[in-house]
C-alpha cells in the first residue's frame, strides 16, 4: 500500500501537475468564495481543459479545483456573512459575528486549519476503511433513506430556537419549494404553472444565492443610508501566524473529531453531502459545548465544527465514488462523469484493476489540502483587506456575480429572476424573524424523503409498517420522534424559566 | 396582541391554504401520489400558522421604536428591488456590459451612505470597470456565453 502511495506521490509532485494543482487549488478556492459559484460550476467549466491531459493530471487538477472550492467558501461566509457554498452555511453562524467584533482574520485562521484537518481525516478515513463502510451504505434502502432524512428533518426544530413554530415552519416551506418539478416515481408536473423551466425544479444554488446573497444585499440596502455604526467596516485585528493561540487549538480537537466523523459519515451516504453535514455538526457542537449560550455570537467552536465538517466530507464523498461507482452529490458527480472521460470505471474492481491510479488519487487529495493551507494562509492578508471595500460598493459587485452564476447554471435569464424571487423571500423571513437555516434544510432533504417514502411504500406494497419493522428505518424514526419530544420538553422549560435561553439567531433572523 | 406576529401567523396559515388548495388540483391516484406529501405540508403549515397567530394573540404589543425601526428604509430597499429587477430585464436587450454598469453606477449611488460623500466619476469608473473585468473573465476564460446585446458583433 505504502509503495502504491509513494508512487502516487510521485506521480502528483512532478512539475507540470503540481502546477496545475496549484491553480486548481487557487481557482477552487476564488469560486467557493464568491456567492453564485460553487465547486460544481469550477469542476463542470474545468473538465474540458482536462481532455488534454493525462488520467493523473486531468484527475489531480478536478480533485483540486474539488478541495480549493470547498474550503474557499469559508471566506466570504465569515467577510460577508454569505455563505460562498452550501457546505459553508453553518460558518456563517459564528464567522460572521466573530468578524463583527473585530476577530475576523482569528476566524478566517481557525477555518482554513481546520478545513486542512478535516480534508486530511478524510483522506485517511477513504484510504482505510472505504470498503467496508461503503457495503454499510450499500446496504441501504429506501426505507432507511426515508428514516434518515426524517431525522435530519427533526434536526429542524434544534435549528429553530426562538420560535419553533416559525422555524419549523420555514422547514416545511422548504419542502413544499423542493415539491415544484416533476414529482418523483409517477412523473406528474407540479406546481409548474405550464411553465417549462419549473419542470427541473428550483436549483440548489438560485436558492441559496438568493436567500443568502441576495436577501443580505437587500438587509445591506434597508440601513445602508443610515447607518447605526456610522457605516465604518469593523477593523480586524492584527494577525499573527493563524489568528489563534496553541491553547484554542488544542482546546477544539474533540470538537474537530467529532465534527470529522460527522463530516465523513454523513459524506459517505449519497445525497446527502457537505451542505448538510456542517450545519449537523454545529448542532452537535452546540450541544456538547460547555458555553452553548456563546454560539451565535460569535464563538470558534461555532467555525471549527462547520470547516472540519464539510471538508471531511470530501474523503466521505470519495468513498461511494471510488468504491461503488456512487456520486454522493452533484460535484463527485461530475467527477464521476471526468473520471469516465479519462477512462477510469468507479467500482469495487477499481482498487484491483487501477491501484496506482488510486493511489495517485490519495495523494492528490493530501497535496490539495496542504496547497490549500500555504495558499489561504498566503492568502489570509488579502481576504481580510476585502474589509476595507466599503459594502454599498462590494455587495452590488456580489450581486452581478451571483446573477453570473445562476445565469451559468443553464444560460437562463428566468434562474437570475429566481435568485431575486428567493432573495425577496430571505428578506421577508428576516423581517418576520423566521430563520433560514430549516428553510435550506427543508429543501435539500424533502426530494429525498419524499422519493424514498414513495420507493420504500411501492417495495412493500402499501405497507406503512415496513418503515418500523426495518432495524435501521425504525432505529432513525425513534431517534426522530425523541429529537422531537427532547427539543419540546427543551422549549417548554425554556418557557417556564425567568427568561428562555436564545442564543442561536440563523440565517439573517432578527 | 402583536401586529407583526399576527401577521406573520397569518402569512404562515395563508400560504398552507394556498398550497394546499394547489396540491388539491394535482390529478389523483391510487394510494400515496403526487398530491400526498404536498398535502402533509400544507396541512402542516396551516397548523403551524394558527400556533404562531395564537400565540401572537397572547404576546404584548410592540414598542412604537420597534415599529418604527422596522419601516425605516423600505425606500431604499424598494429602489434596490427595482434596480435589480431592471438589471434582470435589461440583461438581454442591453447586453451583460451595458447593463451591469448602469445597475452598479445606480446602486452605488442608491447604497452610499447620507454621511459619506458621493463620487459620481469614481462610481461610473468603476461601474465600467467592474462589469468588463466580470464580462471578460467569463467569457473569454471561462466559455460563458453571457449577452452582450448591442454589442454582440465586437465581443464574440
């Protein structure tokens, strides 16, 4: 194995590919860091300059286009409290905050060391333990899809301190928006008012440009004239090695583990990717932190247990890929489909019929991650001088980019009439003190739950029981039913005490 | 009783009708189909639409600051939403440059602080500038065919 690593090594550190992971690793991460263009768009618009290339420097270059982009989406999370991907939501939480009170590059430090770990506990956990964890998800079906995504739903409710009723709510609506399209199983158009470009349903990305980008643009607009600070930038302070001390280090390795197996467990299943699994992992940082109260404000916990998480989740996603042949998301679907152009059939006769190619792969994910630490680090001085740009001159540039990117989606106007519909959106539920994290949750997980209801209902011929006579289906609908009555008997003493403890405010939420 | 909430609650129980009455016009099947899960939903959201009603029902009423602070601004974010929907609309028959460098120019001067002094050449440089760098990287670098409208000639 260890030969088969050396030369992979090898193969990624001659000149001609280290240079093109180098810019790979560069343009990923300026893609991850502005709202609107996600590693999916580097990955598509990249795999036609792969053609020329060999299988290792076509594959190291998408492998690192794949770490940059979604490292890079911490950036603007914590600058602009805009999450540059879905795998950064939960960065925003505590990034921007922490960015507010003057602690910005500490926070920017803190998310690209633990974006590097993540990415490596990753690489180990698919250099050891793929093949077995991949026969677990193998194993599933749709009832334990449904189960799982049922659960991660419940999760809502943890997500909606303040009022569950409104934050349940947004979860709900979230699904409904996920409901528009072709309807699973049986094909019927819903909700599509005849009109062909709903038929697909709303993209992912206009979603969450819009209900991010767009709505913080808006938010920017309604005090941008009077500002109550004087509508100075806060200043960030001044920067030594990362921005944080060997003790806060140290201090964050549990927090940094669990958030890895999170980040890797949650990879592994298919369709669930980094966009869930960071916002899980602050739930669960949240709950286990001796200073929960302090999450929200502007915390490191906060930002180490969402950076560990998604970049964890690049190991995680590779598993089903490399071993199954099984993209867990749209980007390892992509490389899924770069790997093929290259010649290379995913499966489980990969790691026999190709193992050096294998190997190359490992090593590219492990160089990746290490460009992807010297060039943020290098980097960390300029992202922090984007402070200076007052915001009634970035957030309009912002704007035109996330138009470019949704415009980049399908080369459709009506995607760009999209992001303005759900910016319109984000800012009614800031205004109404909804909060927006269910909302994203609700629609990336309800076409999930409701495909697998429907498959798991055809497998068992209408028999509602089969989703709690099956051992891992009705473990995860247990948990969800006790999630729930934990988080209403959570709400119900909150309510009883002198004042309910609130510190969580999501997405914008006032 | 607070008005905010009572209409929010409101909003909340409207939308569920809606969608249901949607989800009601799907056409039916035998056992679980397209109108199922929709229908959960909206029954869901009309449900958690009368907690929120009455529970604002019970809240004490809003502060006259709170109330005020909520309504400040709606003209500059009125002026945003019709800058950005203009900017959509105008993508195609102006052309991406064209377009993005009147919606920047407009929004810098619309976003600029009372306080901070306002540079109409500076915010036209830069409307230009901005939106010819953007234009140029994506379509010349990254093979996106964005409209360039009038200009389609000289630029493809």
């Amino acid at each position: 194995m260890f030969d088969l690593l050396i030369q992979g090594f090898a193969a990624v550190l001659s000149l001609k590919i280290f240079l093109l992971m180098t810019v790979g690793v560069a343009v990923g991460i300026v893609f991850g860091a502005v709202p609107g263009l996600t590693a999916v768009m580097a990955i598509a618009l990249c795999l036609p300059m792969t053609y020329g290339l060999g299988p290792a420097a076509g594959i190291s270059l998408l492998i690192a286009l794949f770490v940059g982009a979604t490292s890079g989406g911490l950036i603007s999370a914590i600058l602009l409290k805009i999450p540059g991907t879905p795998s950064s939501i939960a960065t925003t939480f505590d990034g921007g905050p922490m960015m507010e009170k003057g602690e910005g590059a500490k926070a920017l430090g803190v998310g690209i060391v633990f974006s590097f770990l993540g990415t490596i506990a990753s690489i180990a956990a698919l250099a050891f333990i793929a093949p077995s964890l991949a026969k677990v998800a193998l194993s599933f079906g749709p009832h334990e899809y449904f189960a799982i995504a049922v659960f991660s739903l419940t999760l809502i409710a943890t997500l909606s301190s303040g009022s569950m009723a409104k934050g349940i709510f947004a979860g709900v609506l979230g699904f409904a928006v996920s409901t528009v399209g072709i309807a699973p199983v049986d094909a019927t158009a819903r909700f599509t008012f005849g009109n062909v470009e709903l038929n697909a349903g709303f993209s992912i990305l206009t979603v969450l440009v819009g209900m991010f980008a767009v709505a913080e643009v808006i938010k920017v607009a309604e005090s941008a004239r009077h500002p109550i600070d004087g509508g100075a930038a806060p200043l960030p302070v001044k920067i030594k090695g990362f921005g944080f001390s060997m003790a806060e280090f140290l201090g964050q390795i549990p927090n940094a583990i669990r958030s890895a197996l999170i980040g890797i467990g949650i990879g592994i299943l298919p369709g669930i990717g980094a966009g869930t699994s960071n916002i899980i992992a602050y739930i669960a940082a949240k709950k286990r932190s001796k200073t929960p109260e302090e999450f929200g404000k502007g915390t490191i916990e906060g930002v180490v247990a969402s950076e560990t998480a998604n970049n964890a989740g690049i190991g995680g996603a590779m598993i089903p890929l490399l071993t199954l042949g099984i993209p867990g998301d749209a980007v390892t679907a992509i490389m899924l489909g770069g790997l093929m152009i290259h010649g290379i059939q995913p499966g489980p006769m990969l790691f026999i019929t190709q193992a050096p190619l294998v190997y190359t792969i490992f090593a590219a994910l492990i160089v990746s991650a290490v460009l992807m630490l010297v060039l943020e680090f290098w980097g960390l001085r300029i992202f922090i001088k984007l402070l200076a740009i007052p915001k009634h001159i970035l957030l309009p540039v912002i704007l035109v980019l996330c138009a470019v990117g949704a415009f980049g989606l399908a080369s459709r106007i009506f995607d760009i009439w999209t992001i303005l519909g759900f910016g319109v959106l984000g800012y009614a539920f800031v205004k109404a003190g909804i909060p927006t994290a269910p909302f994203i949750i609700g629609f990336i997980l309800g076409p999930m739950a409701e495909t697998s209801l429907r498959r798991g209902l055809q497998l068992s011929r209408g028999d509602w029981t089969g989703f709690l006579t099956n051992p891992i289906s009705g473990t995860f609908l247990a948990l969800a039913v006790v999630s729930i009555a934990w988080q209403m008997w959570g709400e119900y003493r909150a309510t009883r005490g002198p004042v309910a403890a609130n510190p969580l405010k999501l997405g914008g939420e006032e | 009783m607070r008005l905010k909430d009572v209409i929010v609650g409101t909003v909340m129980a409207g939308a569920g009708i809606f969608y249901l009455r949607m989800a009601a016009a799907l056409p039916e099947r035998d056992g679980v189909d397209a109108g199922t899960v929709p229908g959960i939903l909206a029954w869901m959201m009309i449900a958690l639409g009368l907690i929120e009603l009455v529970g604002a029902l019970r809240r004490p009423h809003a502060s006259e600051a709170e109330t005020r602070a909520a309504t400040s601004g709606l003209v500059t974010v009125g002026l945003t939403l019709l800058l950005i929907a203009g900017f959509i609309a105008a993508l195609r028959p102006l052309g991406f440059p064209i377009a993005t460098s009147i919606y920047l120019f407009l929004q810098f001067l619309v976003l600029t602080p009372k306080s901070a002094s306002r540079s109409v050449p500076l915010y036209a440089g830069l409307a230009v500038a901005s939106s010819v760098l953007i234009f140029a990287t994506f379509r010349y670098a990254f093979d996106l065919l964005l409209p360039a409208g009038p200009l389609v000639a000289w630029l493809n």
